[in-house]
C-alpha cells in the first residue's frame, strides 16, 4: 500500500524591514531589529526558496522578479558610500516565478513576470541578516498599486499551496511607517499612538479567539483602528501583511515586538 507524503506547511512571517540600508551600517536604533533577524534562521530552517513582497515595490498589477541572477536595486538615497557597494547574490528561480504567475491567473488575478528587475532593499537587508550565504534562491512580489487590502488578502489566498512546497514567504515591510513622527521623536520617547495602533494589530493578528471573518473585516477595513492614519499616512508598508494573512488564512502563532528608532513595531509569524 502506497503511503502519500503530507508536506508541513513551511512558516510565513511578516516583519519590519528597517530605516534603508541602516540595519546593516549597525545603527543603534535598530539593535533590537538585528538581534531579532539574526535569530530567526533556525525557526525558519532551510526552505526550498524564498518569496518576499516587499512595501517598495508596487505595479498595476502583481508582478514577479524572473530573472535568473537578479541585480540589487540601491532604492535609497543620501546614506554613506558602503550603502551603494552591499552585495547579497542571491540567485533568482525562473520556475518558481513561472508557478507564482500561474496560481494567481488561475485565481483570476491579472499578473506580470519581469525578467529584468533586481531585489530592492526590502528583500536583500533582512535577508542579508537572516540568511548571509545568500545561497537559497529568491523572488520578489509587487504589491498592487490599487492599495487594496482586501485584494492583496486574496493575492495572498492564490499563493497558499505555495506552503507545501517548502517556500518560505516573508511580508518585508513595517508595522508602524510614520517617518517624521521617527525623525521627531527620540529612544525612550513613549508614543501612546503608536502603542495603541501596535496593540489593535497584535490583537487582529494573533488573537485565537478572534473568528476569521471578524479578522479578515478587522485587516480590511484597517483604517478605521485607532491612530491607523498617524501610524501609516500611506499603507503600502502594511500590505505585505495583508498578503502574508491570504496566505496562511489564521491567527499569527507567534508574534514579536521589538523598537526601532524609537518606535514599537510588531512582527507575526504563522
């Protein structure tokens, strides 16, 4: 009698990618960020490949790196000269990219493969903490320039049967994007707007008594929790969660806090 082989589902973890280049210059404001990337690795193990939406990228519609030896993209600007000379040569996986295409048009979402974009820092400064042989192969995902979060949620729903093939998918954005609330406000400087935003998300995500229904409502209608405008003037830093959500489709089993410059930011892992 043959036995059929039930793959675990590999994790799916959305987390704050930092200020640029600044976690791998050492800057003091994202120590806790960097210790907690650098301790990642072994809860996520070794998977197959690696899907990143990132918040810095966004077409008309999802569109997928194709390239087979993906350049980076420096999407920065005004940090010091080490910033321009990282490397992280990751190679990119064609076939993967092919079946990310396919599940989405299968699932009625309209997408794109290029060939010729690189990795921009959303996908090469994490993961150059996380995983610095950069020897497992890596694509990145657009978000949508529509902005919405319901559809970003399904983009996530195509992708699920991504997590038996042992893909790790990882939402690169940051929970709280405000950037002159970081540039005005110092280490030690409480936020009670931020606390407040960063609690109602931290309940959303991981709350098990929450139904699905009321979760999915809660991330789809995001703008109406408190201070949400003050913690994101503009969503695109949130939205790789809303795909990292469609994807696993349940209460995050583990979630993270850490301060970055200042600022309480949250990660979720499922």
């Amino acid at each position: 009698m043959k036995t059929e082989t039930i793959n675990e589902p590999t994790p799916v973890l959305f987390f704050p990618h930092g200020g640029g280049p600044l976690p791998l210059l050492g800057h003091s404001g994202h120590r806790e960020m960097i210790d907690f990337l650098e301790s990642l690795a072994p809860t996520l193990g070794k998977p197959s490949a690696i899907l990143v939406i990132s918040a810095h990228w966004e077409e008309n519609t999802p569109t997928i790196t194709s390239g087979k030896t993906p350049p980076l993209l420096y999407d920065y600007h005004g940090f010091p000269k080490e910033s321009y000379e990282i490397e992280y040569p990751a190679p990119g996986d064609p076939a993967l990219s092919h079946n990310i295409y396919r599940l989405l048009q299968e699932n009625g979402i309209d997408a794109k493969l290029d060939a010729q974009r690189g990795f921009d820092h959303g996908l090469f400064v994490p993961l150059k903490i996380i995983y610095p042989d950069a020897n497992i192969p890596c694509v990145q995902l657009s978000l949508a320039n529509n902005l919405d979060p319901g559809f970003h949620i399904q983009v996530g729903r195509a992708l699920s049967k991504l997590r038996g093939d042992n893909i790790l998918v990882m939402g690169s954005g940051f929970s709280f994007h405000n950037i002159k609330a970081f540039m005005f406000r110092g280490a030690g400087v409480s936020d009670p707007k931020n606390e407040s935003f960063q609690q109602w998300l931290i309940d959303t995500c991981a709350n098990m008594n929450v139904s699905e229904k009321t979760r999915e409502k809660r991330l789809i209608d995001w703008v109406d929790a408190p201070y949400a405008r003050y913690c994101h003037p503009r969503e695109e830093h949130l939205l790789p969660l809303h795909v990292c959500y469609g994807i696993s489709g349940g209460a995050a089993e583990m979630v993270f806090e850490v301060e970055i410059m200042g600022k309480k930011s949250s990660a979720f892992l499922w």
